[in-house]
C-alpha cells in the first residue's frame, strides 16, 4: 500500500496494515499524515476531510487519494467536522468553530463557543436552520445561527472578544490557567477572517452530565450522547428545547457515538456495545456485542451499519442486525464515514497513529442487499 505524507514531519508514525479480509472488502489505499491521531472524518464530492489530534486538517482527493491541502487554525485538536454544501466546520480543542470554503480550501469565518466551554467535541449543521449545534467539554449544548450570524455588529462582537480576554486575564491570578487559557482569546485569534460568538442565550448549561460526546440530526430533531450515558432528544426551532430522553439501565457508560437509519436510532458505547432503540416507542430494543473497547464511530449506508472502535476492529451489521463481517486492522479507529457513490461504496477509516485507510465494502453491502430480497 503506498503511504502519503504531509510535510513537515512531527514524528514517524506506522500506517495501518491491511490484514487479511473476507472476499467482499478490500483495502484501496492507506495514507499517513503524521499530525497524530485522526479524531474526524467528513467528505463531499472532491475531498475527504481528516482532523488530527494536533489540530489539523488534512484535505485528501477522492479521485486520485493524494494531499491536496492540510489546513491550519486549531490550536488543539480537531475532534469533529460537519458540512453545508460548500462550507466545512471544524470543531477544535481550543473551543473554537472554524468554517472553510471547500471549493477554495479557505479560511472563512471563527465561532468562539461560549466561555470556558473546553473542546468541541461533536458538532452537527442543521440545514433547515442553517444553523450549528456544538456538543462542549463543559457539558454544555451550544446553538449558533450561521444565517444570522451578522446580526451583531462586527464592532460589539470584537469588544466582547476583548472583554473575555480581560476577564481571563483577571481569573488567572493565583489559579492554574491551562483549562481557561483553552477557550480565551489571544492576539493571534484576531486574524483577517470574522469573529462570532455563541451568545448566551444559544447556551444551555448542564445539558449533559458530563461531556457531550456525540450529536446527531434528523430534520428538526436533534439527539445528544453524553459520558452521562444518557441520549437526550431535541427540537430545534430558534434555538433547542429538550423533548425527552433515553437513557439505559446502567446509565454509567459513556454515548460515544450515534447513527440513525429507518426508524432505529444505533448508540455506540463505552462498553464496546452498541444499543438499538426504536424511536417510535423509544424503547431499547437490542444491545449488539459489537467490540471490546470503545465504539468511537459509527456510519449507515444503504441500511447497513458501521462500526469502529479502539480495538482495532470494524465491523458490519445488516438491517436485520445480524453480523456482517468485520475488517481487522493493526491499530485503533477513531473516526469512520462511508460513502456511497455511483454505485460504489467506500469506508474510511482514521486511526489512532495519524492514519487513513479507503477501504472498498461495496460487495459486503451488496450481500446484505441480496440476502434481504
């Protein structure tokens, strides 16, 4: 498998090595970064975007897997992406969103999350509101309208950004500033791109009981997982207003992922299960032994489901929940996305050791397909 690798170097780093796989898989190609673990994973038409533990973006081409871009801004890692037609956002480590022109690869626009919010950790485009909805280290849920993101004056806005960096400066004294210098502005933030900030009244505190790992949105819907090991349930108008919630027997265990296809909301955890709830009842209906680490991603395609985890394994699951099969690999997943174009069905998966690897799953679910008929 060939290797690509951005420059400059920040260490070596070994690509993941295709094992071998069932008939129905095949590894297209492996590519290596070097920016440490891969954390996200989106794409649109040209390119798959991959965020790295060190902040940045790796911009690869589908047609021809090479690097076009790596894009430059988070000052801590990119823990997660979502995409509008032509804008891709990141979420970062330094409680910033930052929004790219995907035709240009471009640096549009930077949204400051609320103070001392920590990481974004999940971020989800509502493209009814044209809006964003950030899932926060601080447990909290952040609602930011890109339609009206002008409606402050850029002059009040600087002022504010300013004002926070006053107040952390005043906070610092005497206390550790590592967590606060996370979120605070500096001198360098004020760069030749807009400045936003999520007003307080697009807050809502303690949404969570812990980190809000993982967002999802189906229309005016939007479904939270958190350490907490509660899935809360959201509808969205001007902002979020909670509508219910699921929440297991042991509710210990960390929601890390979630994915949604035909009726069936599928939670990755913790445990390495994966729980099938059924959104008409709300009723928890199965829980997959799915992996024996964290399941840190999951992706539906053509009513099959994808899962990744930290033990190195992804494995597919068929409408019917029954195991497809699983692809083996020498390292840990962290992010996974499957794409399904002209006829063509391609998973790709990020690794723990600044990794990713195009793997071609089109006859697997192909198979599904056939055995459901």
């Amino acid at each position: 498998m060939s290797s690509i690798s951005s420059s400059p170097s920040l260490g070596s780093s070994t690509p993941v090595q295709p094992q071998p796989q069932p008939p129905t898989t095949s590894c297209v190609q492996t590519l290596t970064a070097r920016s440490g673990a891969v954390l996200s994973v989106a794409y649109n038409q040209s390119y798959v975007f991959c965020g790295s533990q060190q902040g940045s973006i790796h911009v690869w081409r589908r047609d021809t897997y090479r690097l076009e871009a790596t894009l430059e801004g988070h000052s801590g890692g990119c823990h997660s992406l979502a995409v509008d037609t032509n804008t891709l956002f990141s979420g970062g480590g330094d409680g910033r969103v930052r929004a790219w022109d995907m035709q240009t690869l471009r640096a549009l626009y930077v949204i400051h999350a609320g103070v001392n919010s920590g990481a974004i950790l999940s971020l989800v485009y509502l493209h009814s509101h044209r809006a964003l909805v950030l899932g926060c280290q601080n447990t909290s849920l952040q609602w930011f309208s890109v339609a009206e993101r002008d409606a402050v004056p850029r002059d009040t806005r600087m002022r504010e950004l300013q004002a926070r960096r006053l107040r952390f400066f005043d906070d610092a004294i005497g206390v550790c500033t590592a967590q606060a210098a996370v979120t605070s502005p500096t001198p360098s933030d004020y760069e030749d791109v807009d400045q936003y900030l999520v007003s307080d009244s697009g807050i809502i505190d303690y949404a969570h009981s812990g980190y809000v790992y993982s967002l999802l949105a189906d229309g005016d819907v939007v479904y939270s997982g958190g350490s907490d090991g509660v899935i809360k349930v959201w509808r969205a108008s001007q902002g979020l207003a909670l509508a219910g919630e699921l929440e297991r027997v042991a509710s210990d265990v960390s929601v890390q992922a979630l994915a949604l296809d035909d009726g069936l909301l599928f939670a990755g955890l913790q445990s390495g299960q994966i729980d099938v709830w059924d959104l008409e009842t709300r009723q928890r209906i199965r829980t997959l032994a799915a992996h024996s680490a964290n399941v840190f991603a999951l992706s539906v395609v053509r009513h099959c489901v994808f899962s990744a985890s930290s033990d190195g394994d992804v494995r597919a699951w068929c409408s019917d929940l029954q195991t497809m099969g699983q692809i083996k690999t020498a390292g840990s997943v962290l992010a996974l996305a499957a794409i399904d174009a002209a006829g063509e069905v391609l998973l790709v998966t990020g690794h723990g050791d600044s990794s990713v690897a195009f793997w071609d799953v089109t006859g697997m679910v192909a198979g599904d397909r056939d055995a459901a008929q």
